[in-house]
C-alpha cells in the first residue's frame, strides 16, 4: 500500500494552496456526498424490506472495504457482506463514471475525481488517476475524507437503522 498511498497523496500536496483556499466547500461536498450514498443505500434497502443486519452492512457501502466492515460491525451488520458491498460500488462506480458524467455533462476534471471517491472510494480513486491527475488528487482527498466523516458519523445512522421498522406500514 505505500507505494499506492504516495501515489494518491503526491497530486493532492501539489494543490496544496489550492485546496486550502476551496476547504469549506470540499467539507460541504463530501458531508452531502457521504451522506447521500448511504441514505440511499438505506432507503433503497428498507424499502425492499431488507433485514436490519443488511441494512447495517449496506450503510458504509462507499468506504473503503476494510472500513466499510469495520464500520458495519459496530451498527450490528455482516461485516464480509459489508466488503461485497463496497467493492460492488466501486466497481460500478469506476465502471459507470464517465457516461454518467458525459451524459450531466460534468466536465471538471476535480468535480468528477471528487464525486468519484466519494462514491466508488479507492477504485474509483484509482480509475480518475488513471484519467487525469486533477481528478485523481480530489478522488484521493474524497476516499480520505469519506473514510473519516463515515467513521465519525455512521454511528449516528445506528439510530437511524433502529427506527427503520417502527416506520413501515
């Protein structure tokens, strides 16, 4: 991983001042992204009636695997099928990003890295390196913030989760 980790960081310390100046609206991108990918994670599980223990393992589906069952582990889900979960969506992600973005016609080489590791962490991270290293610099920061905002915050989806079946019908 060393190699691979310097590999993300080194275009991310060259837009150093660049990204102290865009700090508060990079937070607000990855808090609405994070938050956006597990809620409808959720949603989408609940309503097609999945258990509580799948849900659990569904919430971090885009962190990064070992996080991602770490993370589904302390809400009381699977922690291997939590692994599935995030390599899917990074795989579909990394897969489906440039039609997608063509398609929104989202031309920014950081606007699709961030949205990328946001969503589809270290092989979306990977695949916008690939691309462009503007997009692979804020694909790496999206992993890493994503990483961080999901371990500080999805406990609070816990909550969430318990009162998932109190609200079907």
């Amino acid at each position: 991983l060393g190699p691979a980790v310097v590999a993300l960081a080194w275009p991310l310390w060259q837009r150093g001042a660049e990204l102290r100046r865009r700090w508060l609206a990079v937070l607000a991108a990855a808090l609405v992204g994070g938050s956006a990918a597990a809620g409808s994670a959720l949603l989408a599980g609940w309503a097609l009636g999945l258990p509580l223990p799948v849900l659990a393992s569904l919430a971090p589906k885009s962190v990064t695997a070992p996080v991602a069952m770490g993370i589904a582990e302390q809400l009381g889900g699977i922690p291997a099928l939590a692994a599935v979960f995030a390599v899917l969506t990074g795989l579909v992600g990394a897969l489906l990003a440039k039609p997608l973005f063509d398609l929104l016609r989202i031309r920014q080489p950081e606007v699709r890295g961030f949205a990328l590791g946001t969503v589809s962490h270290g092989i979306g991270a990977a695949r916008a390196m690939q691309v462009q290293p503007a997009a692979g610099a804020y694909a790496a920061l999206a992993l890493g913030l994503q990483v961080l905002l999901a371990s500080l915050l999805m406990p609070f989806v816990s909550l969430l989760i318990g009162a998932l079946p109190a609200l079907r019908p």
